[in-house]
C-alpha cells in the first residue's frame, strides 16, 4: 500500500506503536475503529507492519564486503559483554570506522542492511545489538522493543559507548570514528557526540531528540542532523539544540526533508520516502569522507 493512501490518523496509532505506547493489539483494534471511505482502517495499519525482507539493498554475500558477527567486552553494561555485526569493505584497510546504531527494539534487518552499505562506500562498520545482553534480537519488532525497554538504560547506552571504542580501536580502523542512528540510535548518536568528546569525529543522527542544551559544549564532532518535517516530538527539540551548536560554536549542518515523518529512511513500512532516503544517505557518506577521511 503507498504512503499517500494511509490515512494520518493511522500513522500517528503507528507512531505510537513504534514508540512502545501501545501494543500490536491495541495498534490494530484502534485503526479498525476508524473508517476511511466507509470502510475500517485495518488494512492500512497491517500494511504498516514491517516488511524487510523485499527492501534491503545490500545483501550479505556482496562480494565488495566482509560481513561478520563479533562478541567483544562491555564493561559496565547491561552484561559485560556485547555482539554486534562487523562489515568490512575488501581490501587491506585500514578503514575509517563507524558505528551504526539501530532503533528502539535491536539489530533487526534494517540496521544490519544500513552496516553492509557503510562497508560499499569504504567505511568499517559495527551495528551492535543492544539486546546481544539478553540474548539478541529475537527476529520480531515487537519483542524487541519489550526487551529494549526492560533493560537498564544507563547500562545500554554505556554498551553503546564501548561499542564505539571496539570500532575505533580496531585492528583495521584507522582510528579515525564516526556514527549514525535511527530514533532512539539518534539519540544515542547526539549523546555519544557529548560523551565522547574528542573521540569521535562525526555524528549523524536521524530524528534523534537533542541531548541537555549544557551538555552540548562537549560536542567536538562535526554534526549533520536529519530531521523529518512532520515529527513533532523530535522536532520539538531541535530550535533548542541548534542554537546551542552556534552559541557554542560546534560545526553542524541541518537538513529537515519536506513531505517526510519520522522513520523515512527506513524502507521496510509505508513512511519510507525513498527519495528523502537517498539524498540523506547522500548526505551521510559524504559527512563521513569529509570529517573521516
């Protein structure tokens, strides 16, 4: 079903299932309840459900790529021990490394995909799994975003800073870093930006909520932020944090992408805007050749 054809309301049920505020159940009995042209929405939010089977554009035995799974130390995390899909472009290295950082329920197929591409354009890539700690992404969104949010935040978001200095000190890193992340990965990337200070070199996160406006004088990476035009709990954040760039003098680029919501670049539900996708992504490689290169 395209995206024109998906009434709004059913989109902001979908937001709020994707969010965790509701459940499978309540997301379909909600849109049944509402009537598009005399007749239920059910079907528009089934066809929201995500499909990523028929959307990855990497796959996995592209021979211009090394793709692994890897088990590294996390001290101080949810565990003590983190996984994470390590993408290798071929050739000697070493690379630039990046980190890839998936939305609120795991490494689902996306981000994986997301990884292999960073490997095409010449970087080395790490996707950790967030739910590695409690056994993994379990192949479901739904699950997953229960397991995510039952976990200690604190505790995973230090995974995700170790999983930073994994890729940065790898053998084959030159040890230049950046990252990217989706939603809650977007977040994180602004707050790994904060956190990591001098050690990281780029960060691009995708309508990821800003972090404190005190904290944004640590940021020494050059920052490109990917906005949704229509996402206003995101956006909601945004005037705050770029004028806290400035009056800091962080170096930042801002794009906000017309006729998009929040999770465009993801090409496994309707909200994917493939046009926006690429010139983000675009966008994204060449912040990365820039600031990594």
């Amino acid at each position: 079903m395209k995206n024109n054809r998906i009434d709004s309301r059913v989109y902001n049920l979908y937001d709020q299932y994707c969010h965790g505020q509701i459940d499978r159940r309540q997301f379909f009995d909600r849109a049944a309840a509402i009537t598009v042209g005399g007749a239920s929405a059910l079907a528009m939010a089934k066809a929201m459900i995500p499909d990523y089977a028929s959307g990855q554009e990497v796959k996995f035995t592209d021979e211009r790529i090394r793709p692994t799974y890897v088990d590294y130390d996390s001290p101080g995390g949810n565990s003590g021990r983190m996984r994470g899909y390590l993408v290798t472009p071929q050739g000697e290295g070493p690379f630039p490394a990046v980190l890839v950082i998936h939305e609120n329920r795991g490494l689902n197929p996306y981000v994986e995909d997301v990884a292999r591409r960073a490997a095409v354009a010449g970087f080395l890539a790490l996707a950790p799994d967030g739910l590695s700690p409690v056994g993994g992404y379990p192949g479901n969104d739904d699950d997953g975003r229960a397991m995510q949010r039952a976990l200690d935040q604190d505790k995973l978001r230090q995974d995700m800073v170790n999983s930073a200095y994994y890729i940065k000190n790898h053998e084959l890193s030159t040890g230049k870093l950046g990252c990217t992340g989706f939603c809650w990965g977007g977040a994180t990337s602004n707050f790994l930006a904060v956190t990591l200070g001098s050690d990281i070199q780029a960060s691009v996160p995708f309508y990821g909520r800003a972090p404190a406006t005190e904290d944004v004088g640590r940021i020494h990476a050059a920052m490109l932020l990917q906005y949704a035009e229509d996402d206003g709990g995101v956006n909601s954040t945004r005037e705050d944090y770029i004028e806290a760039l400035e009056d800091n003098g962080v170096r930042y680029e801002s794009y906000t992408y017309p006729n998009t919501m929040h999770g465009f670049h993801n090409y496994s539900t309707p909200r994917y805007n493939p046009v926006a996708a690429k010139l983000a992504w675009e966008r994204t490689v060449a912040h990365w050749e820039q600031f990594l290169k």
